[in-house]
C-alpha cells in the first residue's frame, strides 16, 4: 500500500510538470462523491423543487383551518342610511333621531368600526381531493431528488473513469514520444553512416511530430475530464484533478442486473404523479357538489377612531352550490381526466423505456467483456512486434516504415486497450443505475 501510495504521488508531480506546471490536486472517488452531494447545482435545484412542493401541500391546510381577518373602517357621510345605520350601530340612537327632517338630511356622522371576521371551511370535498393530490406531488419530488442523487453518482463514477482514462492516453502518448525520439536518434546515426536515405529519416520525425500532436490533445483531455468533475463538485478554481486510483478493471456478475425494479425512486415518483392527475380529476369532479362553510364576526363601533362603546356579533352557517358555471366545469373536469390518462400512458411508456435500456446496457455489457481480452491480447501482440522490429531497425535488418507502423499499431492497441476498460466499467456502473432499488 505504501509503494503505491509513493507510485501515485510520484506519477502526480510527473503530470503537474507534463501540463504546464499548473496546480494539480490528487481526489479520490469518495471526495468527489462528498463534494457532489454537499455542492452540486442540481441536487440544490432538485431540493428546492420539493420544498415548492411542500409549499403547496401546506397550502391546502386551508381546507381544515380558519380564515381569521381583522380591519379597521373609517367614514364620514351625510347620506340618510348610512348615517341612520352608523348611529344604531353605535347605540347612539335617540328619539329624535326618528324626526323626518334628520332622518332625510342628517347631519355629517362619523363611523368607526373594528371588524374580526372568521371563516371556517367544513364540508369542501373538492379541497380534500386537492390536499391528497398536492401529497402525492410532494411525496414524488421526495423519490426524484433521490434519483437525482443516484444520477449524479452515477455521472460522478463516469467523469472519475474518463479522468482516469485520460491519464492513461497522456502516459501512453508520453512513452510513444519517447520511443519515436529515440528511433529518431538511431535513425540520424544510420543516415549519417550512410545506411539510410533523408527519405527515412522524414518519416521518422513525421511520426515524432503526429506523436507529440497527440500528446497534446491528450493532455487537452485530460484538462476537460478535470474540469468537468470541478463543475460537478460546483468548483470554479482552475485546478488540475488527479485521480488517486488507476484505471483497472472491476469485476462484475452480470446475472445481478436481471431487470428493473418497480421500488426505483423515479418510476415510483411516475407513480405517484400519475396518482396525482387522477385525484385532481376526481377533485374537478367534487366541484359539481355543493359547500358548506361556517362564518361569525365580532364588530366594534364608535365615532372615534380605535374606540368600541358599542358591540355586536353575528354567526352562520352556509351551504352554497353552484349549477351552472358556463361549461367552464365541464371542460376543466375533461382536462383533467385527458391529463390523467396521458400521465398513466407516460408511466407505461417510461417503464417499457427502462427495460429497453437495460437490455442495450446488458448487452453493451458483454459486448466490452468480450472486447477486453482480444484487446489485451492484441495490446501484448503488438507490444512483442515493437520490440522485435526495434531490435532488428538497430541492426540495420527493418525497414522505417515497419518501425513507425509497429509504434503506431502499439500505441494505438494500449488506447484501445484502456478504452475498452473505462467501457467496461462504464457499462458496469450504469447497470448498477438502472437497476438500482
């Protein structure tokens, strides 16, 4: 464990060098992982999106709880019956008040009064329906921040392997550079000797040239794959991230990825939202029912202002039913059932989506298992055939161009080589994603 630790920490200081010398800072997966769950844009975004849901479910407590309002009015009239009214209201009535002259040009009165008003909800079956349909919206945003989270995992497992891979194509290009500059060198010597012609020793530098322009969109690459993880963990420093693991294989047993599951957070949040259009549509429905709400206010009455000499209260009941609103009920309650339906074929369809993606991802799968050992072995070919024309182009016995095509052919089984391993373990992990409970 130590040597590997010195073996990693040796490699990062090599690669701070190699990319221009720029800050870099070796992170494991788990940090990464961390970061992402505490800083990442999305999963704040998904957060807030549940509390607007919760929001509107809380809002639905109005169908339980009173509606209290207080208010305070002032007027001054000479018109006969509010000034008739505002005397009797304030117990200030007299008998000659009852005089025909004051009673139809009554002098300037003044009212004010304190009203307390409380309305109490008691029988709205529409509303009952709203507040089950608003749970089952907040409770779907609650599965959905979840496959939110499993998202990112997942897109974190992917951007940590493309890191790694491109660290890989850097040390790849970076041996193939050194072996094309060394060939270069032979390839001077045995020109200067005469053994060569300027024809061979082009191709060599050509090739030396292609090499160290790979080198540098590998290094490009591996800035991208840095980058990229940074905005995930929602990190504007420009800092290069190295990888405290290696790219390697992780074994896998494709029988545990046998087929979805119906408890997976999202297809659950589907669900539930579709459980939520058929209450709403059952909740347009109760709109055709008659209400029936309670209501009492307590009033205070005065000719000045915040005074209350006089007092009065009154209680009822009432029982409201509404028999024809245009057709605007009628086409409200068809949205919502044409609401509800398209959200039951929405469900279906995204179920048989899933299962569609497992079966690519099962065979993509196999597909990079298989790819993995004709890739290594085509990898150690290749690599004993370098080695073979190396040693016969320093005695004088290859040709050039079967050297370059040797070292072209190597490099390029060592990229596929490590391709075919990030294949394989990205197919892995989103295995893992879409069969995940």
């Amino acid at each position: 464990m130590k040597n590997n630790l010195k073996i990693t920490t040796f490699l990062a200081v090599c690669f701070a060098s190699l990319l221009n010398a720029q800050e870099i800072v070796q992170i494991s997966k788990a940090t990464v992982l961390e970061r992402v769950s505490q800083e990442n844009q999305t999963i704040k975004i998904s957060q807030e999106e549940f509390n607007e849901a919760r929001a509107d479910y809380r809002q639905t407590n109005a169908i339980f709880l009173p509606n209290i309002a207080v208010s305070h009015t002032g007027i001054s009239t000479t018109n006969p019956l509010m000034a008739f009214g505002s005397k009797l209201n304030q117990s200030i009535l007299t008998a000659a008040d009852f005089n025909p002259d004051l009673l139809n040009n009554p002098d300037q009165t003044q009212n004010f009064a304190t009203r307390i008003e409380v309305k109490q909800p008691i029988i709205n079956m529409d509303g009952f329906y709203q507040r089950k349909a608003a749970k089952n919206k907040m409770e779907a945003m609650v599965l959905q921040t979840e496959r939110t989270n499993d998202y990112l995992e997942f897109e974190v497992n992917k951007a940590y392997m493309q890191l790694q891979l491109a660290y890989k194509a850097v040390d790849v290009m970076e041996k193939a550079l050194n072996a094309a500059q060394s060939n270069q060198t032979l390839a001077m010597n045995s020109f200067n000797q005469g053994y060569l012609q300027k024809a061979d020793v082009l191709a060599v530098e050509v090739r030396v040239t292609e090499v160290k322009n790979q080198l540098q969109i590998a290094k490009s690459n591996v800035e991208n794959a840095s980058n990229y993880i940074s905005f995930l963990m929602n990190d504007s420093s420009n800092i290069l991230l190295f990888p405290s693991d290696s790219l390697s294989v992780n074994p896998y047993n494709l029988s545990v990825a046998s087929q979805i599951s119906s408890e997976r957070s999202d297809i659950k949040a589907m669900q539930l939202a579709s459980n939520a259009y058929e209450t709403m549509s059952k909740a347009d429905k109760m709109t055709f029912l008659p209400t029936l709400n309670a209501f009492g206010s307590y009033e205070l009455y005065d000719d000045q202002v915040f005074q209350g000499d006089a007092s009065g209260y009154l209680v009822g009941a009432q029982l409201s039913w509404t028999i024809l609103d245009g057709t605007k009920r009628f086409g409200k309650a068809q949205k919502s059932r044409a609401e509800f339906e398209k959200s039951k074929l929405q469900y279906e369809q995204y179920v048989s989506q899933s299962k569609l993606e497992l079966n690519k991802a099962r065979r993509m799968f196999i597909d990079a298992e298989n790819k993995l050992n004709l890739s290594k072995l085509a990898m150690e070919q290749s690599k004993e055939s370098l080695r073979i024309r190396t040693n016969r182009f320093e005695e004088g016995l290859e040709k050039t161009s079967d050297l370059l095509l040797a070292e072209t052919q190597f490099a390029q089984k060592q990229l596929e080589y490590y391709q075919t391993i990030f294949e394989y373990n990205y197919a892995q992990a989103y295995l893992q994603f879409l069969t995940k409970a």
